[in-house]
C-alpha cells in the first residue's frame, strides 16, 4: 500500500504548473503594467507594452503556422526584437534559435539548416552575410522576416517582404500563450563557436531558464527594478538568461547595439545603470575610453565578468572608477554562469595583488547548480583540494543544458558518468574554490614542465603598457614547446620586447617566460574570447 | 516520429536533481564554513557544524529504523533542534510534522495519531501537555526524544530516556543524506488549527519549499548574509520557509524562544538584526515596549507582516522607530507568505492615511507564485477590478500544498475548479492588488448592508488608546447583527465607551458604528490571531 504521503495528493492545475520564465513577464505586466522595460534610443516601452507586444508576436507565428518545437532563429543585435523573441517566440510553443552575429555565411547557413529553421528574423544590418548564407542553405526555407531598426541607419534592402513592425501588428495584443506542456519542453537553441569542427546547437529548457533567471537574482543580490545596460550580446547564452532575469524584478532593459564607450559611459550616466555584464575586454573597452567620453559616476554599479579572469589591473581600474567586479564562470551548456566567484568581506583585509588572485578564481556552485567539482576524469574521483593538483571542472544540475541536438554521441560523452564535462582543466582550492587552469590545448609543456597560459599572461597584464595579451605553445626543437606571447598595447604606449622579458622574469619563473613576443592586435571572437587557435597558427609558422 | 527537440535529450543525473531546500544548506556549509548559522543565547553554531549535526539527526533517525515518508513530529519552540529538524528529518527520507506549542493535551494527541508519528521530540517546556497527549493517543506510539535547552531552566522530568543532544551525537556527520527520488515527495506537515473540527494536515514537497525559499529571497530583497530574528514560531507554515531562505544566502538565524519586547530589542541591537516577521501584534509588542527596554538602532530593519492588515497607527510607530514593515499574505497551504504588498515607490508621496491603505492590501503573487484571483466561487470567473466586488481569493501555482493528509473529499474542494479556494474573501483593485475583506464569518450583515469587520477595526486601532481591537457580529432582533466591539487598551490608557463611539462617528458611515463596546483583553491564538470565534460567543452571550 503506497505511504500516506503518496496517497490522494496528486499533482492538479491547482497546486502544480510547469515551471517557465515566461510567467515573470506575465507578472511583471500584471505588477508594475507602467514601469519602463526597455529603453532603446528614444525608443521605450513599459511592462504593459512589452508583454502585448510579446504576445503579438506568439500570435503572429501561431497564425503564421509555427508551432511546439519549431524552431525560429533570430540574427538579431541587442535590441527590442531580440528581446522579444525570448517571450514570444516560445509562447506559440516554439524554440528561439539566437545566432551569433558575427558568424561568416558558411557557418549561419549551417545552422539555419542544422536547427530545421522555419521562421528567420534578420536586422538589416546583418542582411549582407544572411542574404549569402541562404544562398547556401541545403534544406531549410524559412519565412524570412526583416528588421529595420528606426534608430539607426543601414544601407541594405530587406530580404523578404515582410517587415517585423507589420508582422506583429498583426498579432493579438492579449493572445492567450501557450505553457509550456512540460518543464522540460525546449525553450532555446545556441549553437557554440567552437574552434574546430561543426558548431553544436545547445538546448534549454524552460525549467532551466526559470531556475537561472532566479538564480542570477540571488547570486547578484538584484533588487527590485534594477537597471541593467546590454554589453553582452543577447545571443551568448541567451544574454546569460538576463533577458529573463529582467522581468523577476520589473528591471529596465538598456539596449545597446554596438558596444562602444562613450555609449556606455552615457547610458551608465542618463539612465543610471545599475548592472551590467561582459568579458573583461569590455571593461578594458570601459576603462581605456578618451578622457572626454567617461562621465562621473555617483551611484553603485555592478559589473559581471566571466569569459576570462579579471586581470589585476584591470580589475583595479574599474574599482577606481566605481564598480564593483564579480567574476561568474559557466558555459554555453550550463545557460551561462552557473559558478560564482562569492566574495568573502574578510578579503577586503588582503593587499590589493592577494585579492586580485582571489578575484581570478571562479568559485563555488550558484545556489541552483547542485554540483561542481574538479574531477578525474579517468577514476570520475574529485582531485585533492589543495590547489594543485588538476582536473575536469564538472557540473551536474537543473541549471545544465538538455543536450547536443541531433548529436547523441556527443551528448553522451558530455554526460559520462552523471557528470557534464565541461573541457575545461583546473585545480580545487582547500577552501571549496575553483580555479581554470588552462583547457588542455592552452597548457604549454616546455622541457617537460607545465606552464599556464593563464599565469603567464595576468603576468603580462600588470605592465602599464600592455592592454591585452595572449600566450600559446611555439614549437620548439629542444624544450618541445616554448611560451609565446601576443601583446595588444594600450594607444600611445611603447615597450621594447626586452623590457618585456624583463618585467616576466622579474615576476614568473625563469622557464616560464616567453621565448617569443609579439606585438599586435589580438583576434577575437564576437563575444571578445581571443581567437588562440589563430595565435597558435601563427606561432607555428613564426 | 518525436520532434528533434524530444529526441535523445532526455533527463540524467547530470542535468536532472529534484528540487529540494537540503541542498542549499549542503552548500552554505562548503561555502560559507565558518559562517555564524545560528546563535542561540551563548550558544552558537557555524555552516559547517550546523549541516554537521543535521546530518548527525538524519542519521541517527535513519539508524533507528525511520526512512522514507516516516513521520518525525516536534514540539519544540525557536530553538536550534527545530531548525536541525527542518533539514535531518528530511535527509533520512521522512516528513517533519512541526506542532504548535500552546496546542492543548486532546489536539497534540489527534495530531500525534493523525500523523502516524514514529518518533517525537519534545521540548522539556512543554513536557506536560505531551504527557497527557500521550495518554490519549490511540495508536500513536512513538519513540520519544527529550530537548533540554541548555539556556534555559525549567522544572519537569524528562518524558522518555533518549536525549537529544546523546541521540544525535550517535549520527554520522558525515552522513551520505538521501536525496529525494521526486521533488513531488513530502518534506513537512503542518496542521491547521481550525477553529471548528478536526485540524487539517497540510503536506509540504520539496519543489514547493525549494521554491518559496528562495521566493523569499527574491521577494524581500534579502542580500548574503542577512541575520534573521524568530519572532515567528518555526511551527507556523516552517517559518514561512525562512528555515530554509537562511540557508540559499548563507544568514544567521537567532533564536528567540519567548516573544519578549526586551529580547527583541537586545537581540536587533546586539546582533544587528536585519530581518525579522510576524503578526502585527509583535509589532504593538516592540512598540510598547518600556522606554528603558527599547535600544537604539542606527541600521536598517525589515519587518515582515502578516495574519493581518498592520493598522496604521502601528505603521507609523514602526517606520519611526526605523523599521521598514512589509505586508505579506499567505495561508498554511501556500507554504506561509505567497503574495506581497508590493509597493510602489510613488506611493511615498501619498499622505500617510492613504499610505496606510494602500499598505493594508494584500497585493500580488510572488514570482514563484503562477495565479492569484479573486473569483466568484459559483461561476469560477473572476470578479471585476473595481475595489468592490466581493470573490473568494484563490491560489494556484508550485507554491500551493499538495493537499491535506488523509482527507481526499476536503481537498478536492479545496482544489475545485483548477484553483486552491483560500476561504478569504476579497476584492481585486484596478491595479490588480487584491484586499481582504473579511472570512465570510467576519462580515456583519447590519439592516441588510454588509460590514467589514476590518474596516472598523481599522478605525478603532487609529484611536491612541488602543492597542488592539477585534469587531464581530452580535445577534440583533431588529438589525439581524450589530458591530459589537472588544478593544485591548494601552497599559495607563483610559478612555469611555462614549469616546470611541463618537469616534467611529466621526470616521465610519452611521451603520458601521459599534452598538457595543467591550474592554477586555483580547483571546489569541499561539500565532497571534485574535480568536474571533470565542468573542462572537461572548457577544452571543452579552
């Protein structure tokens, strides 16, 4: 006979509902109908106008044929539409696939192929490379729907004939969405730039999204109504689940379609921003702008970075100008930060260098992430916490991705042992911390000897002259591999190679320094990872 | 064929954890280890000792012979074993039934049968009333664990020969805690206490109390590390699932075992108290206090509300004493506080009479919470939003109980129509906040004319010579019922009948006027509620 606790308490509409993050824009409409959503030049729409036209647009697809698990991808910059489109496009039951914008035709025609891509929205200031890309397409014929931002000016005709503006007004303001079935029903797609390879599409759920959204509340200590300026491209990770986190809080969307620093410095100052996010390189973006374009700051700004950990200096710079850095770790397959480097206030205590290395660890599990850990990944046994020895940062989770599409093998390795592996080598700390050191390629092996990449550069970081820098393995006939650098320097700067090499020794271990310096400007992907695959080619044939 | 996005993306250990409020104490004690958890007069605990020794009580539950779905009930007040039984109960797979203290011998005894306890543990203070329950239980024949609170004396003989501290200290602290199969797996057991027949027992699962735990955080705005005061029984709804909101951020909890305006006081002053709830009469409690009990307090204090309306002299003593009150609303079933008076910062503008009235609404859902109406319960539609039509207010969503224990037909009305009928009747304003307008027994039909007891008690409280004011029905040849008034008077405060009569005059329409006024001291519940039901008998009677 069941137990007492399992018998006559079902599951009913009453007391169970899937959860999705669809329900926080319904809330924030209902709540705070009038409060500003976003922001986008002189553009602005309050919750009320959001939720309606988020609506409009679920119900334009829903006339429009689209449907549970269809998939519509968006080659969109960071603005309303994008926003949109993480509401509405899954409340007719479909999947938003956010490409990266940068992404060369032969790459987007494959994921518009590879998603089975029934709708596309494109702005017009990315038709040029869509246009070529569906010239290149094997199956997928979308309905092609074309945004013409009314705040900035491209010079492009649309690709269809149909213009986003009329496409939702022809949807139902208060059509009744729907929920999802199953938590478990996908809700995105993000296809990962890997270096090698065909890119593979990331799926989330919307129990995960509900979870993060939430979770990124919590971990961030938002409070109600934040202000939160778009640096980071809606399309990584679906804006790290921010676009959802959004409407937990009533917060307002800044939107910002190209990250430039006087636009920053501005919108940090007009619309007192209150939080933002991206990769170190925007907060050198940031710090290195013309002394006419920064603005006086008096109110507390939260700056989240992850991609990198924060160099010293970098991190000191922004302190001065009045944010507040975290440092958040996570993947594509984990929606983004999943990790948080959680400061301790006794830290304040430690010269500004010993903090600054606490600071570059990525740390401990968010609050939704129910395991993290540095692993063998042979034996599946957690490494000693001595902050040594390495291993495979793994996750495990609500707040982990559903799978690969359509690439079981994959997914399989990923998920080996009840452990998602996330490729990336580091070291646990005694006190519970974790560290990155280097994914095994970035690990340069000289005359037997391990050497960090990450050490290396955070290194090159703290000369006044540097602004960016990059070190790979160069081939080497006696040592095997050497250590090779690529310095970006700070406009006006100038430094020979030797005080370089200098600097390095004076502050690494002799073998450590690099053989080889290089000044020049770094590649880097849309999300601002420097491209080391590029570096290492280069290197090779130096 | 299933759609790509249902294909080979299926649940694992490695993105699939069933939710529950045990892992969030799992990582506050990796993360924040010596982190102060919970002081207890000079006792105090950190995160690694406090996960330690609840990992000791699961185990040693789990030693002698409970497991899954297990009853384990406590009569314990704000003390440390009942925070360790929010989280060792449930890590050996049973269900904490936590009992209000000033139940009398008859109802713990129903309790005690109706829960099919295996085990129990008592607080030597209430040793008895547990005694004589244990003469009248009928089949309950539970294992009996002592508490002998170190910080405190009081004369009885222990009930049983296990006690608490020996007990726990023969668990494992290292204890490999049993995750729940299913987050839909009962966590806790609440019993109403009615006022007419048998209590109630309201299930709790883990999804729910995950999910309002962290609600909680999110709607209070509660930074890291807060430190929460237990004004409220932890025998209330689990503390409004503060029990487990302390442990996603890492805070401290401070006991309290007696609601006494000193301890307060010293409490809020000497540990920097930054969160504290309960009843409004804990706020009269705290404001008449003696003026040589009261301490200064130069940080910012969150008082959360509930059971009533704070009425709006109590408001402005409160807000000039420095707290900030907010004004939760919940029933058991919804896990304690599921909507808030969410307030608009626009309204600190308004004078503060209409402050208070728009403070003493309900308010809206919770994120966590997916519905809140007020419906008329024949036609299941909801009521216009005119701030005047009358509805029963009604819940759905995750944070709503799985239903009462062993009573299928009450919670099948409970649940009818796809919504949990909360027995509250209300209105929906036109900004979608709802507000209370008395139980269906609380209204007073005068001539035909409804009256809202809270409105006149309302009234009452805004006279400065009372402290506490409770309005019911009396039975009128001529009226059908009269206002008949029982008001609480301020310790030295004198005033006349005549007085209050003329000054409900001055402020409420003629028929809403008490014909009868009683000065007495009002009858309460353990939790603060004034016990209507004992007054309508005496005005019955008068």
């Amino acid at each position: 006979m069941a137990s007492q606790y399992d018998r006559d308490l079902d599951k009913n509409p009453a007391n169970y509902q899937a959860l999705t993050p669809l329900t926080f824009l319904a809330r924030a409409a209902a709540v705070y109908p009038d409060h500003c959503a976003i922001r986008h030049g002189n553009l602005s729409y309050d919750y009320k106008e959001f939720y309606a036209r988020c609506r409009q647009l679920g119900s334009a697809l829903s006339k429009a044929g689209i449907g549970k698990n269809d998939t519509v991808s968006v080659m969109l910059a960071n603005t309303p539409p994008m926003l949109e489109a993480h509401y509405g496009v899954a409340m007719c039951g479909a999947v938003v696939n956010t490409m990266n914008t940068r992404l060369d035709a032969k790459v987007i025609a494959f994921s518009l192929d590879h998603a089975e891509t029934k709708v596309l929205i494109v702005d017009k200031e990315f038709s040029a490379a869509v246009k070529e890309a569906l010239t290149l397409t094997e199956s997928a014929k979308p309905i092609i729907i074309d945004y013409d931002d009314s705040e900035f000016e491209f010079a492009a005709e649309p690709l269809g004939n149909i213009d986003y503006e009329d496409f939702i007004s022809a949807g139902d303001r208060e059509f009744d969405w729907i929920k999802p079935d199953d938590e478990w029903d996908a809700i995105s797609l993000n296809y990962t730039s890997g270096t090698t390879g065909n890119p593979k599409g990331v799926v989330y759920h919307h129990r995960g999204a509900y979870l993060l959204a939430q979770g990124n509340v919590i971990t961030a200590s938002m409070p109600k109504h934040p202000v939160y300026l778009w640096t980071l491209p809606m399309f990584h990770c679906n804006g790290w689940c921010f676009t959802w986190t959004l409407s937990v809080l009533g917060g307002t969307h800044i939107c910002l379609r190209h990250v430039r620093a006087k636009a920053i410095w501005d919108a940090i100052a007009d619309h007192k921003v209150t939080h933002l996010c991206g990769a170190p390189i925007v907060m050198s973006t940031v710090l290195n702008a013309p002394e006419d374009e920064k603005r006086q700051i008096d109110h507390a700004v939260e700056f989240f970075t992850a991609a990198a950990p924060p160099p010293e200096a970098v991190l000191a710079g922004m302190t001065d100008a009045g944010f507040n850095v975290v440092h958040l770790y996570g993947l594509t397959e984990t929606y983004g930060p999943a990790a948080v480097n959680d400061w301790d206030s006794r830290w304040d205590e430690l010269p500004s260098g010993e903090q600054a290395a606490k600071k570059a660890r990525q740390g401990v599990p968010y609050a939704a992430l129910e395991g993290l850990d540095v692993i063998d990944p042979e034996t599946m046994q957690p490494v000693p916490r001595d902050g040594k020895t390495m291993g495979e940062v793994m996750f495990q989770g609500n707040i982990v991705m559903k799978g690969y599409l359509k690439n079981k093998a994959t997914s399989d390795e990923a998920f080996a042992g009840g452990w998602f592996h996330s490729g990336d080598l580091g070291v646990m700390h005694e006190d519970g911390y974790i560290q990155l050191k280097d994914r095994s390629k970035d690990i340069i092996i000289s005359g037997g000897e391990n050497i960090s990449s990450i050490e290396v550069e955070d290194t090159l970081f703290k000369h006044p002259a540097v602004q960016a820098a990059a070190v790979v393995a160069k081939p080497d006939e006696k040592w095997g591999e050497t250590p090779c650098a690529f310095i970006e320097l700070k406009p006006g700067a100038t430094v020979s190679e030797q005080e370089i090499i200098d600097h390095c020794r004076a502050n690494l271990a002799r073998f450590k320094v690099p053989k080889t310096i290089v000044f020049t400007e770094l590649p880097k992907t849309s999300t601002g990872k420097v491209q080391k695959f590029k570096l290492r080619d280069t290197a090779k044939a130096l």
